[in-house]
C-alpha cells in the first residue's frame, strides 16, 4: 500500500511516495523529480536544487522494514557553505502514529519539546529509586526459589602473571615518574553531576527543537507574503 508524505513549499506541491520495500518517488506538483530503492535504515538525498536563493534536499529516512518513517527538506542560503540548514518537516499521512506525533508537535509544541525533560528527569528517578530492585523483590516472592547448592564448585582460574607485560598501561607506569598528577585539584564532591548534566543537555534539545520551529514558522509566513505579492 502506497503512503504519501507531503509538503507546499515556495508555490510548489512535494510530495514522497513510499512504494514498500524500500521504493521512495520524489515528485514536485505531481511531476516525478526522481524514483530510488533504498535498504532498511537508509537515509535517501534527493536534490531540489536552488530555488529562491537557497539550496534544497530532501532527506527521507527508511526504518528496519524499509519503511519510510521520516520525511524532511533540508534548506540552506546557497551563497553560504557552512550555514546550518533548516530542517522543514513533511506532513505524514494520515492515520499513521507518526502524523499524531506531528499533530501533537504542531499543537502543542512547548509540551511536545518538554518531553526530552521529563524523560531525562524520568531515567534519573528510576536509577535513584531503584525501582529495578524494587521489581526484583516483587518477583521474588513468585518465581519459585532453586536450590543451586548441589552443583560443583568452579575451580579458581587465574590468569598467569606474564599477561601484564602485554598490557602498554604496564610498562607506561615504568616508564612515568611516580607523581600525582591532579594533586592539585580540590576534593570536591562532583556526583550531582550525574544527575544535573542529562537535564542540562535535555533542556538544550528542548530549546533547539522550539527555535527550529520559530525559523520554520518565519520562513512559512514569508513564503506565503510572496505568494500574496505574486
């Protein structure tokens, strides 16, 4: 079954075609741009080329069944070489999760970027809770207890003493004089870290998905000003 990404952009109808097994069509106002075969999670660049002074691709990311799973156009200012590009993503179709994620994301869309928050604040509950051992003791009390006493004692095996002249941090040791290289650091207890850096680079993520889509929404308004000029 044929399923359709699309996106208007600058006066013109894009639209990607996932064919199954990895078959993507390209084609802008129902002309065919390009048609290619991609294997499972590939990622095809179909190239637009310049339109109003800005270079366009489309990038569509195949997944594990060669599926299409995501669908965006990639545009930079052709005169600048090392210009981040703007991500625009395409509209998936509808009745796929994927299209309620982006009608969720384009709803709402500071609740939307918030969850890489509370999920980063989410995995740190987890750790600091223990709720691994916590479901461990509830098992417990159901899986049967096995009595392993009867089976052999392993012999201890250790490994020969000559194996340290094969390890490089061996003979670095020799080489190095004995010193203590970060003496001269404070003690500073630094384990909150653990729990501060992944909210830090969460929040980051957050405030980079909003400003993309503040750019994407700036450049949409423009293009439908030039619209209305034309």
């Amino acid at each position: 079954m044929t399923s359709t990404w699309t996106l208007r952009d600058r006066r013109r109808e894009l639209s990607v075609h996932d064919g199954g097994n990895g078959c993507v069509r390209v084609e802008v106002d129902g002309d065919l741009l390009e048609e290619r075969t991609g294997e499972l999670l590939d990622a095809l660049t179909f190239e637009l080329g310049p339109v109003d002074d800005v270079e366009q691709t489309v990038r569509v990311h195949l997944g594990v069944r060669k599926e299409v799973r995501r669908v965006e156009m990639r545009e930079k200012p052709a005169d600048e070489d090392e210009a981040r590009p703007l991500v625009v993503p395409f509209v998936p179709p509808p009745g796929t999760k994927a299209r309620r994620r982006y009608d969720l994301q384009e709803a709402h869309p500071r609740l939307y970027a918030a969850r890489h928050v509370a999920s980063s604040i989410g995995g740190i509950l987890i750790g600091i809770l223990g709720v691994g051992a916590l479901v461990s003791a509830f098992l417990s009390q159901f899986v049967p207890r096995i009595d392993w006493s009867w089976l052999p004692d392993l012999p201890d095996i250790s490994p020969p003493s000559w194996l340290r002249y094969i390890d490089p941090l061996y003979w670095l040791s020799r080489v190095l004089p004995d010193w203590d290289w970060f003496g001269w650091l404070p003690d500073l207890d630094l384990s909150w870290l653990q729990y501060v850096v992944p909210v830090l680079v969460a929040i980051a993520i957050a405030v980079g998905e909003l400003e993309r889509r503040k750019k994407r929404l700036e450049r949409e308004q423009r293009a439908e000003e030039g619209d209305a000029d034309r």
